[in-house]
C-alpha cells in the first residue's frame, strides 16, 4: 500500500459530526495521528537509543518484580 489515501464521502442527509468521527477514526486506523506525533520533533538516533534500553530495563524490573511477588508465603 503505497500512499493511502482516505476519503470519507458526505451527503447532505448525513450528521457532520458523525462523519467527522468516521474521519477520525480511518486517520487512527492508517497510523496517521502516530506517524504525524513520531515526526513532530527530532529526536538523535543515541537519544532514541538510550530511551529504547531504558524502557527495556524498566520492563524487564517489572516482569522479575512480578515474578518475585507471587511466590509468597
């Protein structure tokens, strides 16, 4: 799929507010509002680096920390 498009048809009948939903809802469904977020600022590929090993490490604490919390007595 190479460059999506969305279209939302309007009829003079339709509610605006509903198809206003409807467009809202395809733009999440194509990853719009993520893509449009990850670009809004620019972030070094070290500093990107280090967020990704930081939230590796924070789950891996919760994983163990559960692990370790049912085992009780």
């Amino acid at each position: 799929m190479k460059n999506p498009t969305i279209v939302v048809k309007v009829d003079e009948r339709s509610n605006i507010e509903k198809t206003i939903r409807k467009f809202k809802r395809l733009c999440e469904s194509y990853g719009v509002v993520k893509e449009y977020r990850k670009r809004q600022d620019y972030k070094k590929p070290s500093v990107k680096n280090k967020e990704k090993l930081e939230a590796a490490q924070k789950r891996r604490v919760k994983t163990t920390h559960r692990s370790v919390g049912t085992g009780r007595i």
